[in-house]
C-alpha cells in the first residue's frame, strides 16, 4: 500500500519537486483566486514539463475531506524556476502539502 508523504516546508517542497519523477505528484493546498477555497494545486512532470493543475477545493462532508472540484485549469512551464514563481504567488501558507 502506498503512503502519501506529508510536506511541510518550502524547502521539503522545492527539494520534492527537483525530484519528481512522471509517476508522482505533488497535492498543494492554493490561495488561486477564483477557485473555491483558494483550490487545489496539483504538480507533476509531464513530457518533460512540469505542469501545474489548479482545480477547486470542495469540503465533503460526509467523508469530512477535501475533494476536488470541477473547475481546474492547466499550467504547463519548461523552467523549474517560472514553476517556483508560480507556487509562491499561490500557494496557501503554512504550507499544505503531500508527495503522492
């Protein structure tokens, strides 16, 4: 069974993302204007890219958890650096994180 790996620093972040792999993921909560809750922002490698998905954050209260919504849109960026902009402008602090 696999474990998600709770990432509480920025460093832990930028460290985790520098080592992704295609079959991993990072789940950020966001502060994304115009997605509920600020969103979700899911990170990834994708074709050599690294892609940012930024899709709602809904409470579900019968599993008392976060899911995702139906709005989302993509961000794709050739530079681990335009994608660290990115994550600082949007990120919800303390940071929220996990290595899927």
């Amino acid at each position: 069974m696999y474990k998600e790996k709770r990432i509480r620093t920025m460093k832990e972040l930028s460290d985790y993302i520098y080592a992704l792999d295609e079959d991993e993921g990072i789940r950020i909560f966001g502060r994304v204007n115009g997605f509920a809750k600020g969103g979700f922002i899911f990170v990834g490698v994708y074709m050599g890219k690294y892609c940012a998905r930024v899709c709602d954050r809904v409470w579900d209260r019968k599993r008392k958890a976060y899911l995702v919504g139906q709005k989302s849109k993509y961000f794709y960026f050739s530079k681990i650096e335009e994608l660290f902009k990115f994550l600082k402008m949007n990120i919800e602090r303390p940071i929220n994180a996990w290595l899927y």
